[in-house]
C-alpha cells in the first residue's frame, strides 16, 4: 500500500479530528492574524479605558476577549442587568477597529448567586462546598447555576447578538479547571441517571464495575454512589466512570449556552478556551465537536529549561483537536506567571519565539492574559501586555514588534498543517491508567507520551495526534506510547492500520484493559497480542532508580528505568533482549510482521534517547526521509489551500544557523524565528 500524502494535500474529511471549524478563515470580519489578550477594563476607569485603546492601536492589537468576569457588574442583582457600560466599552472598540472575543462570564457567578443558592455550590470529595470569593464555576449539575447561566447568555446574546464589533463569542474560561468535578446532592443525583443511562441496569453496573470484587454489589439505585471518601482505595470502574460523567456534565453546561449564542448570534463563532495538554480533566476530543473554532491556552513550565518541547506538544494536540484546521492561542503569557512556584521572567526575544512557535503549527492567532497588569487581586504579579511597568518598556516594545510581525505574516491566516506520523491520544485511557493500585507509580501516560514525542521533535518530524478510534489509513508511522485501555474498536484500527501497511510502534503497558477497566481474557494485553506477536505474562516493574541494561540486535546497549515486562514470544522477531533486571535474556523490543505492515513492541520505558535507534529503523520502513537540520531548530511548516508553504524556522539555540531551502538560503539568528514562503509546486529541501 503507499501511503503519498504531502503536506499541500488537503487532508481527506476521514483524517480531520473531529474538530468542526470547516473555515479556512474562522474569525468573520478579522482580516488578518488575531492579536490580542483577555481584557478586563472592569478594573479601571474609563480614562484608561482610553488610553487602552491608544496602545493597543499602537501594539496592532486585531482582536480582545472581554466579559469572561463581568457577572457581578452585568447582573448586579438576579434578573437586574447593567450593561450601559459595555454597550460603551463595544462601541469604543469597534470604533478603534477591535474586534471582540465577547465572553460569557459563567466562571464566576456574584457573590448574591452564592448567597441566594448556597446548595449550588462546588462540594469537593470531602464533602466541603467551596465558597465565593474567588473564581471557579458553581456545580455544573446544580438546577440554580444552569438556569443563571442561560439568563445570563440569553441577555448577551439578545442584546449583543448582532453587535458589528463581535467577532466570536467565548463561553466560560477554560472549563475543567479550577474546577473538574463536583460530589454536592445534585450531582450525586445526576451521576446516578447517568449512570441509568449508560448501563440500563443494575446488573449491568454490577459486571461493568466488577463489584463483586470486595463485595462491593449494588442492589439498589440508590446505593450507585459518586466515588466518595473511602476506607481503602476505591473500585476503581467507577472512578473512571465518574471521570467521564465529569466530563459530561461539564460539556452540557457549555453546550446549553452554545446552543442559545446560535440562536441568538448567528453565523458568529463559538469557541471555549481548553487547555489541552495542561489540564487532563476534560475529553477534548468530545470537546472539539462542539466548537466551532478550538481555541486554547498555553503557559510555560518555568521549571522546565526545554519547555519549548512541551509547547510544540500542546500545540500540535491543538491542531489534531482542530483536525488540522487554524486554531486560535487564546492566552499565554508575555513574560513571567504568577501561579507557579518560582515565575522566571521570559528572556528577550521569548515571548517572539513562543509565539510564532503556535502560529507555525496552526494557530491563527495569538492572544495573550492580559492586556493590561492588575494593580491588585490574586494575579497582580503576572505578566501583561502593558506591564506595570508602563508602555515605555521591554516587554511593551516587543509587544508592539510581536504586532508588526503578524501584519505582515497575515497571508499565513488560513493555511494548515499536518503530518506524516501520528502519536495516539485518548483522556480516557490517560485517567485510567494513573489510577492508584497500578504496578508502578514512576510509569505515566503524560511521560511516556512526552518522551515519545520528544524523540520525534528532536529528530525534525512534525506529529498530529490521533484518538484511537480515527481513520489512520493516510498515516506512515502511528506510535502507540501509552495506549493502556483500548477498546475493542481501537483494536482493531489498529490492526487494520498495520495489515494494510502500517507502521505502529507500541509502548509498554498497552492494550491492558478494556472501556470499564478491566483485564480481558487471554492475559493483560490480550487486546494487541495477535498484532504483537507477543503476550505479556507478567509486568516487572523496577526499583526507584534501579536501572536495567538491553541489549539490541543491532549492537546498542540501552540502559532502562522504570520498568520492564516478562514477555513470551509468540510470533514475532526479537530485536532486543535485557541483559539482566527481572528478566534477563527476556525479549524487549520485537517487530512483527502482519500483511504489508509492522508492529513494534517496546517492553520498555525507554529514554529519549534510548527511543532513537528503534524509530530509526521505522522511519526507514516507513519512507521518512531523514533531517539534518541543527539540533535544536525546528522547521515547521504551513500549506495554503493553493498549495502555498509558510516555513518557519525556529531557532531555539544560543547561535546563529544558516539554512539552505531549496536554493534559497536562510538566516536564523540566534533564539529567533525566520520565515518564507514557498510559492505552490516548488519543492523544499532543507541542509
Ligand atoms: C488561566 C486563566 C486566566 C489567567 C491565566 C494566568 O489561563 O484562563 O484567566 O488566570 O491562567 O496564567
């Protein structure tokens, strides 16, 4: 089977993620690039209102999100609205040509709907119910929070629903976080008709939960209980089922205020903020439907000196949730947060650089919290557009340069990116498999997946993230790093894939359980051990720190930590077996050979590096070609539907680097990003 997509072929309708923004320029009335922040002009008066507006015409500021915690000035009284002040503040931007990301402010309801409702509350699994005075949403399942919310979108939407300066609309702020589940009495009640629902008997929970493991059997539904405080540790189906109706329960609440700014605002987008690598309480992949465009937020691990890795992950999982089409960054910061434990201060030049790093994989448009810094409350000390500091400083004037540089970068607007290889993502299975009471706690699904990724990043190949269940057939290579549930359906994708000619690599600790976390029968990887060729009889984990040796076929000694497998060989090759640890002279790499395609399978948590020399040999069956790019500069790239290419190259070295692009010749300085287009049919090549 060949397996020819460039990246100037749209991707196939089976291949988009399940993203439904369909446009190639998703914000109506914005003619370039957004650019922009969060702004919160509750905070000031009005004279500064104006001065705002002076600077950020001087920044080149496209595009504010305003609104998102303006509740208790909207409705400073249930069923009393006050809105004269926006009506002025909307009216001030479309003068100045802004246009507005219009929030609803359904994260932080006043103090009087706390007061007037204290049961709608968020209760906490210890029982406690989480007061006002904050920011957080009250409890998705409470009756009282979901009808304040629609009062409150149906007025937006009524009285903004045709504003000229409305460019989109965004519901709520990242949904899932502070807040991703609640256990109040309302919940506890939704949980249990979802759980009806789902499973339609009591019998059928009983055997999806495994109950009648520690006698925990359900005789009634009233004993069908959220995941509450418990002795020892929980059953751990119903944990993940909690996860799920979580989810839900969280989604129908975005939904019921979607449905209503549909109604109200047609043919303006609705999006929501997700965190998509950062925050694992939501599926996102359930999410992405629902948006008309995927907006996202990103902030750097100060910690982390390779943080720019990370970022390139989430904003290729954002792309993959926007099935390859333009997303929009919605906030990141422009130097240092104030939420971390130590807020190192962006570098000169950083802010650039983190930037376009989102914009060459996909986004439409950078937007920053927030425009100007707050003078008090709890994120006094996070950066901003406008610093404290005032406009007469570096971080302004590389605002007003970031500005600059996306005018002229607008033709990008609409183009797509997209990837030969795809790394397999599903919530799901993460939330299962860092469960408690699993064989290791060193061994995690967000780890292994970021290894796994590194080593792609590392060696210049661009990735789109897949759920399991997706069409892989336009896929060379498909990595399978921390698929620990699978479903039947998954399985056999999986399958499919490779007969027909793919390439899939697996990772340790997959294929282990089913949709209800549960072994099936035929042995802990019984889902992928026919693919495989190999059956896994027992997980031997590692010591902390202890390290085992494997040896390859190929002449490399790896060293291992983490964990290792007791593996018998069914019908595979064995590329590589452990010297010593648990199971010395074990198998601990295979490749199987099914159809026209491989199957890899790593018993291992390998290193980064430890990963090099098997993904060598796949990119070799697989057809991709190798980079010799520097270390360290990445080159990334955009398609226009005419075929067009948008390069940038993104320098995250202390040097200078000289690249050669099919005969043209470019200069990245050092920490910087320089881009070129390549008009349609020229073929690139880079040395
Ligand atoms: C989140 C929120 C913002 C702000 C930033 C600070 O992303 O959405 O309101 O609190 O964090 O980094």
């Amino acid at each position: 089977m060949t397996r020819e997509r460039s990246l100037s072929t749209p991707l196939p309708p089976s291949l988009r993620g399940p993203g439904a923004n369909t446009s190639s320029s998703p914000i109506p009335g914005l003619d370039g690039l957004a650019f922009g922040a969060d702004y919160n002009p509750e905070q000031w008066p009005r004279e500064v209102w104006h001065e705002d507006v002076h600077l950020m015409r001087e920044a080149g500021v496209t595009m504010v999100t305003i609104g998102m915690w303006s509740w208790s000035k909207l409705e400073p009284r249930e069923g009393e609205f006050d809105t004269g002040w926006l009506d002025d503040l909307l009216d001030l931007l479309h003068e100045a040509g802004i246009r507005v990301d219009l929030g609803t402010p359904t994260a932080a309801p006043p103090a009087w709907f706390f007061r007037t409702y204290p049961e709608a509350r968020v209760v906490d699994r210890e029982q406690r119910a989480l007061g006002p005075g904050s920011r957080g949403m009250a409890c998705p399942s409470s009756p009282a929070y979901r009808e304040a919310c629609e009062r409150i979108t149906r007025m937006l939407g009524e009285r903004y629903g045709s504003h000229p300066a409305i460019a989109m609309w965004h519901v709520h702020n990242e949904y899932g976080a502070p807040v991703g589940e609640s256990f109040s009495a309302a919940a506890q009640e939704h949980f249990r008709r979802w759980v009806l629902d789902r499973y339609g008997s009591l019998e059928a929970v009983n055997d999806a939960w495994g109950t009648a493991f520690w006698g925990q059997t359900l005789g009634s539904w009233d004993e069908v209980l959220p995941p509450l405080p418990t002795p020892s540790v929980a059953n751990p189906s119903r944990e993940l089922d909690w996860r799920r109706f979580s989810n839900q329960a969280i989604l129908e609440c975005y939904i019921a205020e979607r449905d209503i700014l549909h109604e109200l605002s047609p043919g303006i987008p609705v999006t929501t903020n997700f965190m998509a690598h950062t925050c694992p309480n939501m599926d996102l992949w359930r999410w992405a439907r629902e948006v008309d465009i995927v907006s996202n937020d990103h902030y750097l691990t100060a910690a982390d000196p390779r943080n720019f890795v990370e970022l390139a992950f989430d904003a290729d999982l954002t792309r993959s949730l926007a099935g390859g089409h333009p997303w929009i960054l919605m906030e990141h910061s422009t130097s240092g947060v104030n939420w971390q434990d130590r807020n190192v201060a962006k570098a000169p030049g950083e802010m650039a650089r983190n930037s376009l790093s989102h914009l060459a994989r996909g986004a439409d448009g950078v937007m920053f919290f927030q425009w100007r810094a707050s003078k008090k409350g709890a994120e006094k000390f996070h950066s901003a557009m406008v610093p404290h500091a005032g406009p007469d400083s570096r971080v302004f004037r590389e605002v007003c340069e970031l500005g600059a540089t996306l005018q002229d970068l607008a033709p990008v607007r609409g183009s797509r990116g997209g990837a030969d290889i795809a790394i397999l993502y599903d919530w799901e299975s993460q939330w299962a498999q860092d469960l408690p009471w699993r064989p290791s706690v060193d061994l995690g699904h967000r780890q292994q997946t970021q290894s796994w990724y590194e080593r792609l990043w590392r060696d210049h190949h661009a990735v789109d993230f897949v759920h399991p269940e997706a069409d892989l057939s336009g896929y060379r290579m498909v990595l399978a790093p921390a698929s620990y549930l699978l479903t039947d359906a998954a399985a056999r994708n999986l399958e499919e894939y490779v007969v027909t000619g793919g390439n899939l690599v697996v990772g340790p600790f997959s294929g282990v359980v089913d949709e209800c976390d549960g072994v099936r029968d035929g042995g802990l990887n019984a889902a992928l051990a026919d693919l495989l060729g190999v059956a896994v009889e027992e997980f031997c984990p590692l010591r902390a720190e202890e390290t085992t040796r494997i040896d390859t076929t190929a002449g490399e000694v790896l060293d291992v930590q983490v964990w290792t497998e007791d593996l018998a060989v069914l019908d595979a090759e064995v590329l590589a077996t452990y010297a010593d640890g648990p199971v010395p002279g074990g198998a601990a790499i295979t490749r199987a050979s099914r159809g026209s395609g491989h199957a890899w399978y790593l018993a291992s948590d390998l290193s980064i590096d430890g990963l090099s020399g098997v993904f060598a040999e796949v990119y070799t069956r697989a057809g991709i070609t190798d980079s010799d790019l520097p270390a360290d500069v990445e080159l990334v790239e955009r398609t226009a539907e005419d075929g067009t290419r948008h390069l940038f190259a993104i320098n995250h070295t202390a040097e200078e680097h000289t690249l050669t692009l099919e005969g043209r010749t470019l200069h990245v300085a050092a920490g910087a990003v320089a881009t070129t287009t390549v008009p349609a049919q020229a073929a690139v090549t880079t040395s």
